[in-house]
C-alpha cells in the first residue's frame, strides 16, 4: 500500500518537473524569437540609412558634374569665339606690311669702288689675320684698298651723311645711309672734310666725301689705305659681294703696293 501512495505523489512531481521545464524552454522560445525578430528589424532599418548615404553622396556629385561641365562649356565657348577674330585682324594687318616692306628688301644694293687702288686686306669675320701694327692676328670686318695719299674717296652709293667723326683707333670716318638699311663706313681718313660734307647732306654715287688719310691708329703700319665697311641691318656684310664682277677684277690683290 505504502508503494502505491509513493507512486502517484512521484508521478506528479515529475509532471510539475517536465511542466517546469517546458515552460522554460517556451519562455526561451519566445525570448529568442522576440530578439530574431527585433534583430530583423534593426538590421532592415539599418540598411536604408546606409543606402541613403551613398544615395544622398551621388546626387550631391551628380548636381557638381554637371554644374562644372555647364560652366566651362559656357566659359569657353565664348572665349573660343573672341579669340577667333582677334588672330584673324592681326593677321590681315600683318599681311600688308609684309607686303609693302617686301619689294624693299628685294632690291639689291649696288655699290661703286669707293677709292682707285688696290686690294690690301679683305673683309673676314672667322679667320684672324696678322696685323702688322698689332703684332697679332685678328678678325677684319672691312676691306682694306690701297690708294695714294689725300686719293678721293666717293660715296659708294646715293644715301645720306649719317655721321662724321674720328675714332680712338680707327682715325677720321664718315657713314652714309643707303636704301635697305644698310650703310657704308669710310675709314682712316683725312682730317680735313671737302666743303658741304655735313651731316644729314644728300649724296650722290661716286660724290667726292673725303680723301685719303693717316688717321687709323690701329693701321698706321699699313701703307696708306681707304678702310671701307658695309652694314646691312646690325651685321657686318663683305663689300665684295656688292660690288660689280668688272670692278671685283681691278682689285688685284697686292700687299706690297706702296702708293
């Protein structure tokens, strides 16, 4: 009997047991599922807030490329077209004045032998020569004619007396401006000046402008001589090469003329 009694009273307490147990494992289900689901939704509401980022990123760069790529187009467009007729009137000025400096320049100078004589020295702007009163070699940027003392000595060709004065080193010279900017320098000249030889003063080819002198420092070793330059622009030029093929022949070269 007493084994009976102790049955039932064991049988319940392992029903209140297993209730017990069930009940705790209802309780976690339903705590777990509780946080599944606020997990879902905090992981739903958490992505629009990301997307929207990104999202507000895109338009902000989507409105600035287009802001920036309406600006330069507007900008250029207007500055392209401005410089467009500015080049082309430079141009159009440009062309005249070539035009009408051009036929200048075409023509060539012609020049007379300025002094009878003969050819002492000729012009070399690379190769030094010896100089006898400078006991050394040095470059020649003129020609050098032989002549008699006090020889007259003609304006090469039509120009004006652009100076007159003596040099240190290279004595009495005059210059005379020609056509197509270039000029003739007449060197070791005599001191005194022909009568109506000034500055300034239209002269003729083969006028008479000044004489033979002495008057070259640097040269005074040399026999008596015209040193005659050429100029065209700021460069010196060889006067030969202006000079006529039948007067380039009378200048037969002769160191040893004495006058």
């Amino acid at each position: 009997m007493e084994n009976k009694e102790k049955n039932p009273q064991i049988n319940r307490a392992a029903y209140l047991i297993i209730l017990s147990i069930l009940a705790v494992l209802a309780v976690l289900a339903i705590a777990t599922s509780s946080a599944n689901r606020a997990r879902r939704e905090s992981t739903e509401t958490q992505p629009p807030a990301v997307t929207t980022e990104p999202l507000r990123t895109t338009p902000s760069a989507g409105t600035k490329d287009p802001l920036h790529t309406t600006t330069p187009d507007t900008t250029v467009a207007p500055v392209t077209a401005a410089p467009a007729p500015i080049t082309t009137a430079p141009e159009t000025t440009k062309a005249p004045e070539t035009q009408t400096s051009a036929p200048v320049d075409a023509t060539p100078l012609k020049l007379l032998l300025p002094v009878s004589g003969q050819l002492l020295q000729g012009h070399d702007l690379e190769v030094p020569v010896w100089s006898d009163t400078m006991a050394d070699y040095r470059t020649h940027c003129g020609m050098d004619i032989a002549a008699q003392m006090g020889a007259s000595v003609c304006a090469a060709a039509d120009g004006v007396i652009a100076q007159i004065w003596e040099d240190p080193m290279m004595g009495q010279c005059i210059s005379v401006k020609h056509k197509g900017d270039a000029m003739t320098i007449y060197r070791n000249l005599s001191k005194v000046i022909p009568v109506g030889i000034e500055e300034g003063v239209e002269v003729r080819a083969g006028q008479l402008i000044a004489n033979i002198g002495e008057s070259a420092m640097i040269e005074i070793a040399e026999v008596p001589h015209l040193h005659f330059e050429l100029m065209v622009g700021d460069e010196y030029a060889d006067p030969l090469d202006y000079l006529a093929d039948s007067i380039k022949t009378s200048l037969t070269a002769d160191v040893a003329y004495e006058g």
